[in-house]
C-alpha cells in the first residue's frame, strides 16, 4: 500500500466524494484501489492505493496532481512549487500560497506586493487587491511560485510567480477572451453542467487547473462574469472569479 498526501486542498468535506470520483476515472482500466483517507494540516488530501498497479498509478499522480513537500527540509531555494492561494493583503502587502509545506509548522510561501508588480503590471504602483481583481486571483486558486529564499527558523518562504504561471496570463490576455474560474467542483460536474445549461456556444475550451478547480474561456464577445448566475445553479458550492483582459488592457493603458 502506498499512502500519499496529494497537492489538492479541499475547503469542505463534500469535496472529498468529488476527488474520489476524480481519481476513480483517471485510473480506469487499472488494477488498483484507490481510499480516501481524510484530510491533514489545512485541507490536503491524503489518500491510499492499492493493487498491481499502484506503482502506475502512483507515478501518474506524482507527475499530475503533485505530491505536498510536506516537510521544510523538502524546499529547495529556486524549486518551484504548486499551492493554492491562501490570502491576499491580510498580513500586509503580500499575497500568501499554500504549497503544502506544515513540518515541523506550516510554511506558506509570500510574494511581496512589489514583486506581483513587476511581474504582473509592468512594475505599476497598483494596490495587491487590485491586482487580484484584474487577473482573477482569489482564495484556493492553484497558482506556481518559484522559491527565491528560504527561512526554515522562521519557516519563512520567500517566492515570486513561476514562470509557467506568467506565461499562462500572458497567453490568456493576448488572447482577448474571457475566462471564468471555477473552484471546488469537478471536470465531470463543469463539463456537465455546461452541457445542461446549454452553454456549449459560450463555453470554447474547458481548462483544468487541479482536480477541482477550471478555467472556463468564453467565445470572444461572451462576458464571463454573465454565466456565473447560469452555472452557479447548478455549481452551488462553487466559488467563482473572472479574468477579463479587456478590463485588464483598458486598466493598464490609463
């Protein structure tokens, strides 16, 4: 039996059933038992598996999903790390990422308000909230950091947006369309309720970004933060945000 601590948060136990049925699907026509275990520190997945083929299914979930650092001693200065928002500007101007890090304490990784500036806004002086505002960051939105300095005495982690994560906004503002985020439902439940909402004109590509939580993009003319009242029916317990480069090209050329 492999037991391993996913790099999936969830926010509420309802979730749980959701990445079972997530995991489930990924390993059809596999010979292996998946078991959810709970949850450990703040909402990491823990999970079990089992069978002939764990060691597949193991590797498959260490390459997509990822597996927590779990320890400080894990954290490599210029490592980069997956994690979730934790929050935005609470603790003065910085922006807090859960990058499963909670031994011997919890460590979340910050980027400092100014580096998010010259990342994201051409060095502008422009308020950590928002930044978050124009590019949709939010509570338990997977983002990646690359780790620029370490403190494991203080278990500080001192990080900037990834590369990968900058190139990933750059290509969703050139593209000019809309995106909606959606956290805490699964590929199956978006897709569905897409499908019953009779949204599939609006909807062009459907983007995961873990295993609950998506980037929907809207055909060009289709104003993202108008489906949220359509799929929100349906997704209840979803959180929704926007990503609108219209709003964020007009902001940033006034």
């Amino acid at each position: 039996m492999t037991t391993l601590i996913l790099l999936t948060k969830i926010n509420a136990d309802s979730q749980l059933n959701q990445i079972s049925k997530a995991l489930d699907f990924s390993f059809k026509g596999l010979e292996v038992e998946t078991k959810i275990l709970g949850v450990v520190a703040d909402g990491w997945v823990q999970i079990a598996l089992s069978g002939e083929d764990e060691g597949i299914a193991t590797n498959y979930l260490i390459k997509e999903v990822g597996i927590c650092p779990s320890n400080f001693g894990n954290v490599k200065k210029f490592s980069t790390l997956k994690g979730y928002i934790k929050n935005i500007g609470k603790n003065g101007a910085i922006l807090s990422v859960d990058v499963g890090v909670f031994q011997p304490k919890i460590g979340y990784a910050t980027i400092e308000l100014r580096r998010l500036q010259a990342q994201l806004v051409d060095g502008e002086k422009i308020a950590i909230r928002k930044i978050a505002e124009l590019f949709g960051l939010c509570e338990y939105l997977p983002v990646n950091v690359k780790v620029t300095g370490l403190n494991e005495e203080k278990s500080r982690i001192d990080a900037e947006l990834s590369s990968k994560q900058i190139r990933k906004y750059m290509v969703w503002r050139e593209s000019l369309l809309d995106r909606l985020l959606v956290l805490g439902s699964s590929l199956h439940e978006v897709k569905a309720t897409i499908e019953h909402a009779k949204l599939e004109r609006d909807v062009i590509d459907v983007e995961p970004l873990g295993l609950l939580e998506h980037a929907l993009t809207c055909k060009l003319g289709t104003d993202a933060a108008g489906l949220i009242p359509k799929i929100g029916r349906t997704l209840r317990n979803a959180k929704f945000a926007v990503f609108n480069p219209k709003t964020l090209r007009d902001f940033l050329n006034t």
